[in-house]
C-alpha cells in the first residue's frame, strides 16, 4: 500500500449503503381464522343455537297403529362475548416528512405491519383463551375452552365446561402418538364432524413427522414433484386431513381437529384504521377490530390435550 493512501475508514462523507427494502421473516399466517367462515354479529353477546339428530333406532311399527308423539327437545343457546383487540401508533412529522429507506410513507408501513400483528393476535384468541369474559374488557372463548366432548387428556386433566364457563385443566404430559390421535378422530367422526385440518404448534409437527408411521403420507406436489414441507395430508380411517403447523400457537400442549364448517369469526367491528386528534407535532392512528369465535357445534371437533 502506496504511503500516504486515503482509506474510507479515515474518510468523511462516504454514502451509506443502506438497501432500499425491509426484510420481515415474521410469519403472518393464521391458518383458524383464514380457514373458517366469516359472518356478521351484531351484539357484543354472539348467540347461535345447535340441535342433535335422536339416536338411531329399529323404528318398526304395527300395521294400522295409531301414532305417539315423541316429545320435542328444543335446540341448545349458545353465546360467546365480542373481544376487542387495538394496535396503536404515534408518528411524529418530521418521521413521516424525511426521507427514509425501504417505504415512503411511516405511516403507510406501520399500518400495513400492525395490521398483520393484529390478526395474528385474533387467531390466539380464538385458539388459547380458555374462557370467555363479559364487561368492558371482554374476552372471547377460543377452541381450547370450546371442545368439551372429544378430548384426549393427560392425567389428572379435565376438559372446559362451557356452562359454567370453566377452563380446562392441565394434565400430565405424555408423549403425542397416533393412538392418541386415532381416538381423537373417531370421536370427532361420531359425533358429526369432518374434520379437515389438526392444527399443532411447530414442535408437535415435528414429532409426527418423526413418529408417526400408519397412515401419515407426505403430501407430493404433483407437478413438480417437490415435497410440500408446510403441512402434510394424515389418511384416517374417515378421510383426509392436513396436519397443519400454527407458528401462533404459544401453547405446546395441545392439538385441535377442525371442521371448518363447525365454526366461524363472527365480526361486529371489522378492522379498521383511523387516524386520532393530533397531540404536537404527531400524528396518532389505531388500528382496532371486534371479534367473537363462534364454534357452531363442539362435538364435531376434537382435541388432544397434554401432549409434548
């Protein structure tokens, strides 16, 4: 090297190289909500009513019987509370006003990005929230206070009770296996459901991958003969399934057998962002939904509970 040579860590001025995008490896995927029914509610109290078809019978009767009259069963209420999740944010002018890298707008990106984060935030609700809360501050009842009938649980552990609104009860874990899974299954089937996702966290994913040996396959992509790592399809003796992994899920513990139709986001308040009064030289916006999860009938849907 020449003596003397001017070197860029003695320089002043030099530009910066700062790429002109934001990378975000943040999932925003929420396989619940984007997978079942969108409807409308139109109360902060969600109410829906289900009926079950009378047990089979040998219904034979004498010729030129005189009918009987079975007695009528009403239909069974069910509610759920409206929750109302919110992100918010401040911007200063000047933020907005200089010239930034990766988006032209503050503003714009932030309501873009919190906007994701909120509807992530409503698929936990609507899978992790044992109960529901009435008041000001209410709470939904996701699936994991929901499955009441079909439920595979570890010892000691006791499923929800949603008439006396009662969350369920941990168990002792144990690991997850197909057994589990296949009672899980025949008890969604009898009782009405056709399930078509297992929704898991991650880590559950992996141990069926890893151990699950009867009727698991990969699901091929066929044209291009590529193996489709997001989620597999499961063979049940009642039909097709996807395993599907929720990147959502905070809890471990627990795997849920959907049927989609069984169940819905019932929306009071759609997602909305508005822009609030101006305190200084800020600009202040929120970005806020109401929501409630309707589970038309729990005993078409299962769970496996204390699982690892």
């Amino acid at each position: 090297m020449p003596a003397n040579a001017f070197l860029t860590t003695a320089a002043i001025g030099n530009r910066e190289d700062l790429v002109d995008v934001i990378y975000n490896t943040a999932p925003t995927d929420t396989p619940l909500i984007s997978a079942i029914d969108k409807v409308k509610a139109t109360a902060v109290t969600h109410e829906w009513q289900r009926d079950i078809l009378a047990t089979p019978a040998n219904n034979a009767v004498a010729e030129g019987a005189d009918a009987t009259y079975t007695a009528v069963v009403p239909t069974a209420r069910l509610s759920n509370q409206t929750q109302i999740s919110r992100k918010s944010f401040s911007i200063s002018d000047t933020q907005e006003t200089v010239n930034k890298a990766g988006r032209k707008s503050e503003i714009r990106y932030q309501t873009v990005k919190q906007g994701k984060e909120l509807r992530k935030d409503m698929e936990l609700a609507c899978i992790e929230n044992g109960t529901l809360t009435t008041g000001a501050t209410r709470q939904t009842r996701g699936l994991r206070g929901w499955i009441v009938t079909n439920n595979s649980l570890g010892s000691g552990g006791v499923a929800p009770n949603i008439g006396t609104n009662t969350a369920p009860t941990d168990g002792t874990l144990r690991g997850f296996t197909e057994a589990i899974l296949r009672t899980i299954v025949l008890g969604a089937f009898q009782n009405g459901g056709n399930p078509e996702m297992l929704i898991v966290a991650p880590a559950i994913k992996q141990v069926i991958s890893s151990s699950f040996t009867g009727n698991g396959t990969k699901f091929i992509k066929g044209e291009v003969r590529k193996l489709e790592g997001a989620w597999d399809i499961y063979q049940s003796d009642f039909g097709d399934f996807k395993i599907v992994p929720n990147r959502v899920m905070q809890r471990t513990r627990e795997a849920y057998l959907v049927d989609p139709s069984l169940c819905a986001l019932a929306v009071l308040r759609d997602m909305q962002d508005q822009e609030l009064a101006r305190i200084g030289a800020a600009r202040n916006y929120m970005i806020e939904t109401e929501y409630a999860l309707e589970v038309r009938e729990e005993r078409g849907l299962a769970c496996a509970r204390d699982i690892q």
